[in-house]
C-alpha cells in the first residue's frame, strides 16, 4: 500500500469515528491509533482491545464495524487478541455502518462487519461491499445453511425468537406464534418497534410459510392484542412483564442470559419473573435468526481480517458464543451451554434464511401498513 493510500485510510478511520460519535450525541472518546469498542445498547461508543502479547508471525490488527453489542462479542476479542497477538479495533453502532461503507469506497479503514441479523448480512452483499470468504477452516467448521453460496458472509452464531411469559399469569406450557394474534391476549402482549430488524425477521418468516395476506391478519391482530404502544429493547419488554403491564413478550433468547447474568440486581429480577417458551416447537420449530460476518471489499488487514474470521467460526470461537455469549453454536460439535439448555429445548424453523431475507421488504410494509408502531386502537 502507498504512503497517500495508507494515510488516506487512517483519515478514513478517524472519520468514521467522529461521524459515528457525533450522529448519535455523545461526547467524543480520546482516539489512539485504532479504532475502538464500548458497550450500550442504544449508544455508539468506541474503545480497543490490545493484544496482551505479540505472537511471533501473527502480530498486527484488525478493524471492525460491528453492529453486534460490545459487551457480547468483547469475550471473543479478547480470546483472539490473547491466542494471536493481534488488536481488534472496533467501531460499534446500532445503524449506518453498511451506508458508511459503501460511502467510505476504496478508502474504508474496515476489515470485517459483525451483523446480528440476515437481512443485514444479504444487504451488505447487496450494496457491493463484501469479498468472497475462502477459507477450508470455515467451511468445515460452519455448515453450508449458514453460509453464503457465493462466499459474501458467513453466521456465525443462532438465536431464537421466543415468548417471554409471566411466571405468575401465565400457565401455559406450549405457544405458537398464531396464538399471539388469539383475541385472549388483548392487552396483554408487549413488544418492541415492528420495524426492528427481529420483529422484520419474524414477520418475514411467516410471510414465507403463510403467505401475504395471513401475515397481514397477523400484524393487526397482535398490534390490537398490545397492551401498550412499541417501545424500548427486548429488555424493556421483560421490565414491563415484571411490573404487571403486560404477560408475555417477544424477545431473544440471548437477552435472558443478559439479564440473568447482569451486575444490575433490577435485571436480574426481571429474568426471575419469567420463563421462556418456544413457539411452534410442536410443528415448524421456532424462527431463528444468525449473527455473522463478511470480510470488507476493501479489507486493508486482509490476512488479519481472515484469521478473526476464521478464530470466529473455530471450536474455540464457537464454544465462547456457547458459553458467555449465551447463544446456540453454528458449529455442530459445540453444544448450547448449560443455561440456555435450562431454558428449554430449541427446535429450529428450518426455513432457509435466504427466504426470511427475501420477504423482509414486504415485511416492513406490512408493519407500516397495519400501523403496528402506532399501538393498540389506533
């Protein structure tokens, strides 16, 4: 790389963090030479993992967009820059970094993307801003379902979409996402924004196995069961279970672990006042989406940038998304660790997920459409 090149993509990198910082109003963090990460679930934040120890042939860094949680992929970063002396630097922000990508061109300071989403990781693509994986590790270790034919990402880990109910108000044992639209839930139903990108997903799967217009009756039915307008996180949901506005919501299953594992006592009340069910595990399985990868179409760490890919996507990657992240393992070997075993037995919808991202567009305009954000009686 030329000396305007390589100044042109640290001009880049520093760009992007001011830009990032500054569109979501917090104060700008000292900068080293690296990019860096930091946790919050609604705030972008940066910092850096320093390798605690150069590795001979394996020294550098990597730079990652990362759409992914801090404080859910810091485990993985720290084992990488531990078992090879590289640095991970990473930006985190909850939306734009595809945008700022493609935007950024040539230019992009950005290795590798972490998405928490199918739609996201088939956009990347979309938008020209990936490169072919090749790598015989990954493709041993991740199956063919959950990687793209054509090499342009690859998941890395799977979650569940899954039903929050109240310990005490609901003794039901088995759910199906039809029954959340059953007239017996009104005003008892909490979810977050239908335009976030898990409810999209949702609602795409079911455009898939039930067609248009089911999924519309769908949307308006739950939208007419909420007990209140959308709003906050999956946790917030959990919150308002808690405190009795609501008996059952729609969340992830890695949140549970969050809260059942969090320094703030308030949280971990929230996960004792629930249990999970798992929709449709008595017919199509339970609708499942995937955190993933693409290496950059620009990539100016690329040798780095694979091997972070390849850690990820490794046994030991693998057992680190199982084990403290909480999430279900892509890598058959890899059992779910004993927590999320607790939870209950997961039985995955096998749609494929190309079909889950090809209904999301009309799944978004169906959300619009009912006036799902809008909340109850409007």
């Amino acid at each position: 790389m030329t000396n305007a090149r390589a100044y042109s993509r640290t001009a880049a990198l520093s760009l992007s963090i001011s830009a990032l910082t500054l569109a979501v109003g917090v104060a700008a963090l000292p900068i080293g030479p690296a990019l860096a990460s930091g946790e919050g679930e609604k705030n972008a934040k940066v910092t850096e993992t320093p390798a605690p120890s150069p590795v001979a042939g394996s020294a550098g860094e990597v730079n990652i967009y990362s759409y992914r949680e801090p404080g859910l992929i810091q485990p993985l970063m720290d084992a990488f820059a531990k078992k090879t002396g590289i640095k991970t630097n990473v930006v985190y922000a909850k939306d734009g970094l595809i945008e700022r990508m493609a935007a950024e061109g040539a230019n992009s300071p950005a290795d590798v993307l972490l998405a928490v989403d199918i739609g996201r990781l088939t956009d990347a693509k979309d938008k020209g801003i990936t490169q072919p994986v090749k790598s015989a590790a990954v493709d041993e270790e991740i199956p063919a379902a959950y990687r793209d034919p054509d090499g342009a990402w690859i998941g890395l880990s799977q979650r569940a979409r899954v039903v929050y109910a109240s310990k005490d108000r609901v003794k039901q044992d088995g759910i199906t996402y039809a029954d959340l639209a059953n007239p017996k839930w009104k005003g008892r139903i909490c979810m977050r924004s239908g335009q976030h990108t898990y409810n999209v997903g949702l609602l795409a799967s079911i455009i898939a196995h039930e067609g248009e217009e089911k999924a519309t009756e769908w949307a308006e039915n739950v939208k007419n069961n909420l007990a209140r307008k959308p709003a906050g996180g999956d946790r917030d949901q959990v919150k308002a279970i808690y405190a009795g506005e609501c008996d059952i919501a729609v969340g992830n299953t890695y949140y549970m672990a969050a809260m059942e594992t969090s320094n703030k006592p308030e949280q971990r009340e929230w996960a004792k006042s629930v249990r999970l069910l798992f929709p449709n595990a008595g017919d199509r399985g339970t609708h499942v989406n995937i955190s993933g990868a693409i290496l950059a179409k620009h990539a100016p760490h690329k040798d780095a940038a694979m091997k972070l890919i390849e850690f990820l996507a490794s046994h030991e990657g693998q057992e680190i998304y199982a084990e403290q992240v909480n999430e279900y393992p892509l890598e058959p070997d890899v059992p779910a660790s004993e927590r999320v075993k607790a939870w209950g037995i997961l039985k995955p919808d096998t749609l494929p997920l190309s079909e889950v991202a090809r209904n999301r567009k009309k799944a978004s305009e169906i959300m619009d459409k009912v006036g799902f954000d809008q909340g109850p009686g409007a």
